[in-house]
C-alpha cells in the first residue's frame, strides 16, 4: 500500500486521496491468496527471505530489533518479520487496511498505526530495520519519501526497499500483462510512468545519506518466486546509514 494522507491534503512523502480509497477498497481480500493480492502473497516468502539474510549479519538475534513496515498493507510482510521475532510496527494510510491487519494478526501479532512516515519523523521516533516494499511506486515524491525512511533509521540501520524497475519489460509484463492480460492486478493499481530505475533509486539514498549495499531481482518461476540477478521487472534494494 502507497503512503498517502487520508484527506488527500500535499504532504512531503504522501499520495492522492485516491490511491487510500483504491487499496481500501480491495481491505476485505488483502489476504485472499487468490485475490487480487495474489502476486504480493505469492512474492512474500522471497523477500521475507532476502531481506532476514541480511539482518541476520547485523542482527544475529532479531528479538526486540525496533522494524518500521511502512505501506504495510493489511501485513503480509509485516506478520512475517513479527514471527521471526521483530518487534514490528506497521503504518499505512489506509484505516480500512489497518482494520484488517489488527482483526487478522491478533493479540500476538504486530502493532499497526494509521500513519504517514512524516508522522513518526515529526515525533522523533527512530528504528534499526525499515522495510517499504511495493510502496515507493505509488509515492508522488519518491525523493522525499526517501528522505524521511532514512531520517527515521537510527545510525548504523537497515533500509529496505521493493520495486518494480522502468524498463520496457516491466511495462509488458507489469502492467500490461498483469492488469490487463492476466487479470494477476486490478486494473490502474499501476503507473508505469511512476517505476524507478535501481541507478535512479540509489542515488536518491545517496542524497539522504545512505548508501546501497545490496540489490537483486526476484522473478516469478514454476516454483514460486526467487531472488535473482535480473533486476529488469521486480526487484530489491538493501541500504544502510
């Protein structure tokens, strides 16, 4: 899910009125895996992965690591990292997504928040893991989105980031073909013109004082998705401050 301020009002990181009222629409089959979060379901447990073998080296133990899931949805990847032991928050701006995210984890599941980034930034609030995954696409100012992720990591934390890259490739296969052809998307939850390249990624992380230690691709395949080293649809971004 893309941040966004609830009344659609101009924030630094945030997204249009519409883009809350799209994925709240779609609340009550966030975890259908056979719904229309299905590409997301499916892709998980790959970035779940990728991303717990690069805290595992800073992080041997992940109990009580502070991790900020932001966009997180009704919390695919967020309920992941909470079972691997994270003490995880997830925000997004989207209440109705938020509902189902409380009702579906439980009591012993993550904490969620209605909440921009720039909320927490604002309150001074800072964490070692930060994971944005399928959100940066959806974000009318990825420049200062990037900005306010790094500014809430304390010295020394992780960033991650999950995207769809700009390339003609995505454009057949990301848009075309998932929205349109096989119907793996609704319609419009896209804008090709909005994918960022991984150079164009990394040196908005180079503005705000990160620095890129790690990308890969991950691609879809006869069993299940896996991380390679095709960055040309799908791909993941690992930084550090």
């Amino acid at each position: 899910m893309s941040e966004a301020p609830i009344d659609g009002s101009p924030r630094s990181a945030g997204a249009s009125a519409a883009e809350v009222a799209r994925f709240n629409a779609l609340a009550s089959r966030w975890w259908d895996p056979h719904g229309p979060m299905r590409p997301l379901h499916a892709m998980n447990p790959a970035r779940i992965g990728w991303i717990l073998s690069h805290t595992a080296r800073r992080f041997p133990s992940p109990d009580g690591v502070r991790l900020l899931d932001v966009g997180c949805g009704a919390g695919l990847a967020a309920e992941a990292l909470s079972r691997h032991g994270f003490d995880v928050l997830g925000i997004d701006a989207a209440a109705d997504v938020i509902d189902v995210a409380r009702a579906h984890a439980g009591d012993t599941g993550p904490a969620y928040r209605v909440a921009l980034a720039d909320d927490l930034l604002a309150e001074g609030r800072c964490f070692q893991v930060i994971t944005a995954l399928e959100v940066i696409e959806h974000v009318p100012d990825p420049a200062a989105f990037i900005r306010v992720l790094v500014g809430l990591l304390e010295p020394g934390g992780m960033l991650f980031l999950s995207t769809l890259n700009r390339t003609r490739r995505s454009f057949l296969i990301a848009k075309l073909g998932a929205e349109y052809v096989l119907r793996l998307l609704p319609v419009g939850t896209h804008d090709w013109r909005r994918f960022i390249q991984p150079a164009e990624l990394a040196g908005l992380l180079r503005d705000a004082g990160a620095r890129v230690t790690d990308t890969a691709g991950l691609s879809p395949g006869l069993n299940g998705w896996r991380v390679t080293r095709d960055l040309g649809v799908n791909y993941l971004l690992a930084a550090e401050v």
